[in-house]
C-alpha cells in the first residue's frame, strides 16, 4: 500500500459565490466520508490563501524571512489530500472524483516512502 | 549460429522474457537487467553450442535465477524481500499459457499517465524488443535522448505504482484504444516518412505490424485489435506500389495493381471479411473496411464508391473529426461530383495539413478552377512531409498548364 498526495490547485483570488461553493463543498464532504470509509483517508483540508504564506531562506548563517508564496503565478496549491491506496489506477481513481467536483486540476504523485 | 539468429530470437523473445521475469522481481528496471544479462549468457554460449530446444524457456530460466542471485547479494534489499522473491519464483506454474504477463506489461507501458513519446518508445523496447539505438534512430533523437526518454519513463512506472495488470472490464475498452493508438502511431510513423526514408524509420511499420499481431493473439476476441491489424496489413499490401521507380509517390488510382502484396492482402481482407460478418464496427474496423473496397477492386474504375461513402458516413459517427470529413469528401466527389465534395471540403480547419490542400486542389482542377489549383498544389508540395510526395505533388500543378 502506497500513499499519494492529491494537490488541487486553484486561480489566486478567486471566491466562488455562496451558491456556486456551497455544493463544491458539501461534495468534498461526501468524497472524504467516503474515503474514511474505504479506509483509504489520512489527512485532507484546503489551505487559506497563498497570499498569506510566509517563506524561509537559509543564507549565509542566517535565515531570511519573506512574504510569500514562494512560486510566483496565477495559481497556488489551494488544498491537499493525503490517501493510501494500492497502485497508481487506484489513486487516479479517486482523484478523478476531486476533479470532477472541484473543475480544477489535480496533481497525483506518489510518496516515496522513506519514512517507512 | 549467427548474430543475426541470436538478434532474432531476442526480439522475438525480450518482452515475453521480461513480462514473465517481473513476476519474479516484482521491478520492470531487474526484470530487464536480468534478461539482458541472460541474453550475454547466451551470446557466449550458443555459437559453440547452437540453440537450445527452446531459446525462449532457456533465457526465462536463466534470467530468473540471475534475479534470484541478484537479490541474494544485495543485502541492501533485505531478506525477506530476497525470500518473498525466490518464494515466487519457486511456486510458479510453467509460465504464461495465455500471454497475460505480456499483457500486464503492455498495458503498463501505454498508461496513460505516461507521455505519448514515452508510451511509444516503452513499448518498442519492451515488446517490440528494438534497442535504444534502433528506436533513437527511427525517431529521429540522439541515442543519449531516448535513453533518458525510456529510463524516465520506467522510473514514473516504478516510483508513482503504476500497476501491472490488465484493465478491469468496465476501463478495458478505453485502455486498449490507448494501446491500439500506440501501434497506430508507431505505423503511422513509419509510413509518413513513407518514401526514401531510412530502413530504421520506415522499419517502424513492420514493427507495428508484428506488435498488432501479438495483440491480436494476446486479445484475440477484441474487434478493434483485428480492425487494426487488417487496416496495417491492407496498407502494407500496397506499399511498394506506393512509389515508382523514380521514388515519387504514385497515387492510389494509378497504381499498378499486379504489384500489391498478395499474401498480406488475403489477410486483411480474410479479417475484413470477418469482422463485418460480426456487426458493430469500431473506428480501426471501418478504416479497414474501407481500405478493403479499394484493395477489392480489380481496377480504379471498378471501386465501389457509394460503399466507400457509406462506410465513412459511418466512420464520421463513430470516429467525428476533419480528416475523416476530408477523406469522406474523396468518396462524395466520385458520388455525387466535385462541387459537392468541394463544399464538404470548405472550412475544414485543416490548413496546415498537406492532403487537405491536396484534395482541395484535384477537386478545383476538376471544376476547371485552374488557377487556384494551382495554388493548391503549391501549398500541398509546401507542406508535404516527404520528398516523394511533394515531388508528385508539384508534377501534378505543372500538368494543370499543359
């Protein structure tokens, strides 16, 4: 069993409306009940903005603080989801589901496993 | 015992060897290192020897034990993964009856989480078993570029777990039309450099001709597999026809049909036959039935345009897109005249495309339209992709003022 990070990134600034976001949401809750429920859930939540990410530097014996985000562009990671799941067919398929719910792009990629 | 023979059976036996060695290691990089070393074992060997009973069997074999030695050495992998290995390794029933690992492979390779340009070279080195060099060169890279494309490749197969098996029923049709368009890319490939081109780059249709057979007896139920295979075979029929002696394309209707490949057109046509015997014609299905009724046809006079016409009615519903709406227009100005075909034709968004500007320009020399037919022909040799076909292009613009 590997774990898969499930990125959804999203257009800075962007708030849907009440009515258009309320049932993105409700159907994020079904999809993640229904992940507890396959057993396949470990972590899941949406980031607050990226305009309020800070970003640290090591330079020099010192380290920097900036504003952030870190990546310059229209788009930010804007919530992840972590699952454990059998092989890439498997992740993809639950993947599919947020895309389907959210019309953003998700990025899938595996963990490497090195905390064993 | 030659180099050429050892050559043979590696192609022939690679990607079965590899499919069946990566139950063993469970790693498609071992499974491969452990083939090849094999295959080594056996360049030493078999010039003094000769060839086992069953080349195949022997290197499966000796690969395996390679793996099993391979893991027993490295210390570094742990012992119960050696053990889970050797544990596999031993309770194997004699190997792939069915060709099913071959399959779980072959679906591997052209996932579509993997880039088309990767997809293609997997499969050419795994199943086709071409080297590095021998797909670099068909492509047209650096050696050094399709190696990092392939090792690349194995590496997302490896670290994002892709798996090896074969598509559950309700994705398997979806899955296999991505297999199927890996072959058809790997022809297509080959036979757009077409005329003139280098043996490696114009090999490639063979090539996918000999992957489509292996498809076609891994699957053999599946319709498209077999609509494939006919339409590669009836297309191969006619390629030293294709091109005259001077190395200029001769077209379809000029053609000396005496030069067609009899053996590879019995065939196609035998699984043409079939297949519409069985109703529900796919998209590779219909193309090959539409090549059928050309390659049917004892002289161009002869073709039976309205079949043609009806069975790209049929391609455009099961397939819709401008090129299928271009060829269509082919068969409807031999049905219903040129002006007919040439409104068909209009607005298609197929302008850089060479044919189109082809079709465009016979159908305008029909019309008496000469001066723009000219220009069509123009644009056509402009964008041709081989030197063949823009030559035969340009005489055709040069008769217009004869």
């Amino acid at each position: 069993m590997a774990q898969y990070l499930i990125s959804m990134y999203q257009p800075d600034g962007v708030v849907p409306p009440p009515e258009v976001l309320a049932p993105v949401m409700a159907q994020l809750g079904v999809l993640t009940e229904d992940l507890k429920a396959a057993g396949a859930f470990v972590f899941g939540d949406g980031l607050t903005d990226a305009s309020s990410a800070t970003v640290l530097k090591a330079e020099e014996g010192d380290v920097l603080i900036t504003d952030g985000p870190y990546l310059e562009g229209k788009e930010h990671l804007g919530g992840f989801d972590i699952i454990e799941a059998p092989d890439l067919d498997a992740a993809l398929g639950w993947a599919r589901r947020f895309a389907e719910i959210t019309g953003l792009p998700i990025e899938v990629r595996a963990f490497a496993g090195f905390a064993g | 015992m030659t180099a050429d023979a050892l050559d043979a059976v590696f192609r022939e036996e690679y990607g079965r060897a590899v499919s069946i060695v990566l139950r063993t290691t469970g790693d498609l990089g071992l499974a491969e290192d452990a083939v090849q070393e094999a295959f080594a074992v056996a360049a030493q060997h078999w010039p003094d020897e000769g060839l086992p009973q069953h080349p195949g069997a022997w290197i499966i074999t000796t690969a395996r034990h390679r793996a099993v030695d391979r893991f027993r050495r490295e210390a570094a992998r742990g012992e119960k993964e050696a053990e889970a290995a050797l544990l596999r390794a031993a309770s194997e029933p004699e190997p792939d009856p069915f060709g099913d690992d071959r399959l779980r492979l072959l679906f591997a390779c052209c996932h579509p989480a993997l880039a088309m340009p990767a997809r293609v070279a997997l499969a050419l080195r795994i199943l086709a078993g071409l080297t590095t060099a021998q797909i670099a060169s068909a492509f047209l890279v650096a050696e050094a570029t399709m190696g990092q494309r392939i090792s690349r490749a194995k590496a997302k197969i490896r670290d994002a777990g892709i798996p090896f098996r074969i598509p559950p029923a309700d994705e398997l049709p979806a899955r296999l039309a991505g297999v199927l368009a890996v072959v058809y890319l790997v022809y297509n490939e080959g036979y757009s450099a077409g005329l003139g081109a280098p043996p490696a780059r114009a090999g490639l249709c063979a090539e996918a001709v000999r992957l489509a057979r292996i498809l076609r007896r891994l699957l053999p139920d599946e319709p498209e597999v077999r609509g494939l295979l006919a339409l590669m075979l009836l297309s191969e029929a006619r390629r030293d026809a294709r091109s005259g002696a001077d190395g200029v394309l001769v077209p379809l209707d000029e053609q000396d049909r005496s030069r067609w490949d009899a053996s590879l057109l019995a065939e196609g046509l035998g699984i043409v036959k079939v297949s519409l015997g069985r109703g529900l014609l796919g998209p590779y299905q219909l193309q090959a039935a539409i090549q059928a009724v050309h390659c049917a046809a004892p002289s161009p006079a002869a073709t039976d345009w309205r079949r043609v016409l009806r069975l790209y009615d049929l391609l455009a519903e099961a397939a819709p897109g401008p090129v299928v709406e271009l060829n269509r227009a082919v068969a409807l100005a031999e049905v219903a005249g040129p002006r007919e075909a040439l409104d068909a034709v209009d607005g298609l968004p197929l302008a850089g495309y060479h044919v189109f500007h082809a079709v465009r320009a016979d159908l305008l020399r029909r019309l008496g339209r000469t001066e723009e037919a000219s220009a069509e022909y123009a644009e056509a040799a402009r964008l041709a992709p081989s030197a063949g076909e823009r030559r035969f292009l340009e005489r055709r613009g040069a008769e217009l003022d004869a």
